[in-house]
C-alpha cells in the first residue's frame, strides 16, 4: 500500500483542486504495473444534480461533489484491469482547512465500511484558490474509522 506520493501526483491534485476553484473537484491517483502513479481528474457534477433535484442534493459544487458517474467507473475499471491498481481518492476543500468530514467518511463507506479499504483518502485545502498542505487519510480496520496520516 502507498502511504506517501511523489510531489508531482501531489502538484497535479493541487492544480485540479486550484483549477476547480471556488469549486470542489475529485478525482482518482491509479498505479500503473510499473508503479508510476496517474492522476485522475472526475468531473464534478454536484451542481447539476443540485439543479434536478435540490432537495436530494441540497449542496452545491461548492460544497460538495459527485463524481460523474461514467469517468468514475472508467478509472475503476482501468484500476481493475491490466496491472493497474487504485492508489487514493483525492477531493479539495474550497476555503476551508483539510479534514475528513462527515460527510466523506458516509461517501466512503456506503454500508459502514470503505468500498477500497486500501485506497488513500486525501483532501486539499483551497484558500482563495491558493491549495495548501493535503491530508492524507487511511482506513483503520482496528479502529473501524480512517485515521490521518503524519
């Protein structure tokens, strides 16, 4: 299991997370068989599932995401497929510091525990579209929760 990454996959996040500003973004680290680790950027469409139904998704982008579902399911079955492998989900906090909330763990753990209990969780903080300095998150099955990493 990868427990730090390379600062270019932690620069690639943060210029997704400072594109996507004042917005959140999401998206996906893979590993290739020979262990170079891929960015993937997913398309959030928080807003338009605010604007067809606002009272299932009260939230907007802007604080909140959902991953488009097709990218999504291409990365994972990329991640699935040839060697490659899911490294971590990443998503960004707009103006706001980098914690695991609430509502990340319920999307991480549909049914009370991780769908990719081996997938790093890393959220970037972005202060008037400037990112700061990442968490990084792992599950825990001995605590049943995901703990920050150092």
């Amino acid at each position: 299991m990868v427990t730090r990454l390379e600062p270019e996959t932690l620069l690639a996040m943060k210029d997704h997370a400072a594109r996507s500003y004042p917005d959140e973004c999401c998206g996906l680290v893979l590993a290739s068989p020979e262990g170079a680790l891929e960015v993937v950027p997913i398309r959030n469409v928080q807003d338009e599932m605010h604007r067809v139904d606002p009272v299932a998704y009260p939230r907007t982008a802007r604080t909140a995401y959902v991953g488009d579902a097709g990218e999504l399911r291409q990365a994972l079955e990329k991640a699935d497929g040839s060697g490659w492998r899911l490294v971590a989900f990443y998503h960004s906090h707009p103006d706001h510091e980098a914690y695991f909330s609430e509502e990340d763990v319920a999307q991480a753990t549909p049914f009370g525990e991780p769908s990719y209990p081996e997938a790093l969780q890393i959220v970037i903080p972005v202060q008037e579209g400037k990112p700061g300095t990442e968490a990084v998150f792992t599950w825990s099955e001995a605590d049943g929760s995901y703990l920050q990493l150092d």
